[in-house]
C-alpha cells in the first residue's frame, strides 16, 4: 500500500476507534485522542505465550 493509502487508513482507524468510544462508553468526540503504534510480532506476546 502506498503512503497515501496508509494515510487514509489510519484517518478511517481513528474515526472508526472515536465512534465506539461514543457510542458505547458515552465518550465525547472533542476530548477523545487515538494513537496508534504499530509493534512488531516478535514484541508482544497474549496468554503468556509470544
């Protein structure tokens, strides 16, 4: 994906994260910040396995 397709991606990211918070926790858009950090696979791990 190019750099301009990334871009977009991640607009729709945050727009999409902002509109649950409303919508189930009730969260107002203005104050709500997303941030998103990309972590590669050998840097997490789930249910105590990596």
């Amino acid at each position: 994906m190019d750099e301009l397709g990334e871009l977009r991606k991640r607009h729709g990211s945050f727009a999409g994260v902002s509109n649950v918070l409303l919508e189930v926790l009730n969260k107002p858009l203005a104050p709500t910040f997303v941030v998103i950090e990309e972590v590669g696979l050998e840097n997490w791990g789930w249910g105590g396995y990596r």
